[in-house]
C-alpha cells in the first residue's frame, strides 16, 4: 500500500506543486488583507477624525471664553475694591469733618454765651449791691422783696446755665481762678488765704469767666 501511494504521488507530482501553490499564494493574500487592515487601523489611530477636530477647537474657544470671563471678573472685582476703599475714605474724612465742625460749633457757641455772661455780671453786681445797701428796717417791704426775687430767679438761671460763683474767701489762694489786688493782715485767716473778696468771679462749664477780685493775707 505504501508502494502504491509513493508511486500515485510519483505519477502526479504536478497536482502537488499546484495544490502548494494555492495555499502559498492563499496564505500570501490573507496576510496582506491583514497587513492592509492593521495599516488601516494604525492610520485611524494616527489621524483624529473630524468630529474629534470639532471637538478639540470647541474646548479651545471655551478655554479662551473662560480665561477671558476670569479676567472681566477680576478687573471688576479690583474695581469694585477700589470704590469700597474710595467710599470708607470719603465716610472717614466726612466724620473727621463733622467732629471738627461740632468742636468748632460748642467752641463759639461756648464763645458766645461766655460773652453774654460777662455783660450780664455787672447787672449781677449791681443787684447784689443795691440788696446790700437796703436798710435792715425796709428789707421786709414790697420794693427789696421784689429786688430779692428777682435776684433769686437771675441766679438760678445763671445756675441752668451751669454758671457757677467762684469759692473766695477762706480759700488758698488760686491764680487761675483769684485775682489778687491787695494783701492784708488777718488774724482769722493764715497767710495765703483769701480773706476778702471785693469782686465775685464766675465760671461757665469750667471755665473761667471772671477771675475773683481778692484781698490775700500777707505771709
């Protein structure tokens, strides 16, 4: 049997050459559709497509329309600052001006109503030396009664006011409030002490209006 397919492959040997020949050049065009295809696959891969194109140019323009909102907000944020820090200026320069004003208001109106007082004083002397002039036996009638009242009503307005008499006598001696225009000699009274006010002073809210006039013990 052996014998006989030898010599059956002997007596055809062209069928065999042609069956090879068929298989190599089979194999030959499948690996080349192979090769034509993974080329293929290789190109695609290489090149983006359209749509990816699209896409990638769309993302740049909303990276630049972002940037470009990002930078608006910015500046506007810088200037929104700045007017915050411009308005709390101008409202501290507004406060400081109108503390200076309101000082410079109570200064004059201070200035003012010291000037008033001291005109008003004299008449307070005046009453006050009319009173002490009335003779003990006519300080009951109706004329040093109405002179005492109305004494007594000039006096508690000046004391509304906050216009207060100056301590003198029996005090030490104080420059800034006394005026001193005489020394004497006292017994009652140690050196230095006021023993005699011949002009009563006043003050207005702490301030001196008119200095007492003042006999001062020698020391």
């Amino acid at each position: 049997m052996a014998e006989e397919k030898d010599t059956l492959q002997q007596e055809n040997p062209g069928e065999d050459m042609q069956e090879n020949t068929a298989q190599a050049e089979e194999e030959m065009t499948t690996a080349e559709s192979g090769n034509t295809e993974d080329m293929a696959q290789d190109k695609d891969e290489a090149e983006p497509s359209e749509k990816t194109k699209e896409e990638t140019k769309e993302e740049k323009k909303e990276k630049k329309r972002k940037e470009k909102t990002d930078k608006k907000q910015e500046a506007l944020k810088e200037k929104i600052e700045e007017l915050e820090d411009r308005v709390k200026r101008q409202m501290a320069e507004f406060e400081n001006f109108r503390k200076r004003t309101d000082k410079e208001k109570t200064a004059m109106f201070e200035t003012g109503a010291k000037s008033v007082i001291e005109k008003i004083l004299p008449v307070v002397d005046n009453f006050e030396r009319g009173l002490a002039a009335v003779p003990e036996n006519e300080k009951g009638g109706a004329f040093a009664q109405g002179m005492e009242m109305i004494y007594k009503q000039l006096m508690t307005e000046f004391e509304n006011m906050e216009v207060k008499p100056i301590p003198a006598v029996g005090e030490e001696f104080n420059p800034d409030f006394h005026n001193a225009v005489m020394q004497v000699e006292s017994e009652e009274f140690d050196a230095g002490i006021i023993a005699q006010e011949l002009q009563k002073g006043y003050t207005y809210r702490d301030s001196v209006v008119r200095h007492s006039m003042v006999a001062v013990v020698k020391e």
